[in-house]
C-alpha cells in the first residue's frame, strides 16, 4: 500500500474516533455561566448528555469549584485552568443522565441533577474574588472497543456572600 493512501486512512480513522468520543460529550445545563449562586444554601448543577448513536458505558463524574483571584491593581479576574486544578470537590461518584418527563420545559437531553453547596468559607483573602470556576470532570468507555474518555468543562460563576 502507498505510503499516501496509508496516511490517508490513518487520518479517517483518527477522524472516526474524535467524532465517536466528541459525540459522548457532556454539557453544564445549569447553572449558566454568569450565573450568581449564594454561599449560604445548595444549588443544583445538571450534567447534560446529549444523545448519540455510539454507545458509551458512564465510569464517574466530579464536580468541583475553584475560587479566581482578582488583581486589583489591573482590575482583573484569573482563574487556573480546571483541567490542571480542579479546586474543591462538591462531588464525586456516579453518573447516570436519563430522560426526565417533566412536561413544559421542551425537550431536554439525557441529564442527571446533583444538589451541591458551597463549602464555608470558600470566598475568603484579600485577593479572593466572588468569581470562581465550576468545573465538571467526565470518564466514560465509549465504543465497541471501550477507549478511555476524559474530560473537563467548566462555567464561571459568582459567589453572593451570605453576610
């Protein structure tokens, strides 16, 4: 085989394997990013799966938030990358995104909801901002050959102090 078709194929087939495991992708469906969540009761985080025809087997999920830091000399907000720190870990453990049948929302994809709360004194330091990164950390087997999938996503959000 010429060495061209041969790297032709090679690039099908990576191309095949990317678009099975984007399509096993999750999604923050709530809270939005911008969204304020107080400090002083849980909120809900909703892991949406959107339905695909290659098949995936769920292995965990993580669920955390991380405090950005503000500088207040340039006026700006810095956040770490989740996929290097994810923070602190509201939850950890299982995932299993089903159909709800709640009528009057319109159609939502496969999700599963995970009440979660903002641990005390999170939002705390001089440099310590109301903004903070809510990040979702996502394993899962896809495909007949089971290929290990991970991934991170994340959404900003602000912290209301309970004071």
């Amino acid at each position: 085989m010429p060495s061209g078709m041969l790297h032709f194929l090679l690039f099908l087939l990576c191309a095949a394997l990317a678009s099975l495991i984007q399509a096993q992708s999750i999604a923050i469906g709530y809270p939005e990013a911008g969204a304020t969540i107080s400090s002083s009761s849980n909120f809900t985080v909703e892991v949406d799966r959107p339905n695909s025809l290659t098949g995936s087997t769920e292995v965990s999920l993580v669920i955390a938030l991380r405090a950005c830091t503000t500088n207040s000399s340039a006026g700006s907000i810095v956040c770490a990358s989740p996929t290097e720190e994810m923070g602190t870990v509201l939850y950890h453990g299982g995932y299993d995104p089903q159909y709800s049948n709640t009528s009057g929302t319109g159609e939502k994809p496969p999700h599963q909801n995970f009440s979660v709360a903002v641990p005390d004194g999170f939002i705390s330091g001089e440099d310590a901002g109301p903004y903070a990164l809510l990040s979702v950390g996502h394993v899962a087997l896809v495909g007949a050959g089971n290929s290990p999938m991970f991934e991170v996503i994340y959404v900003d959000v602000q912290i209301a102090s309970s004071d």
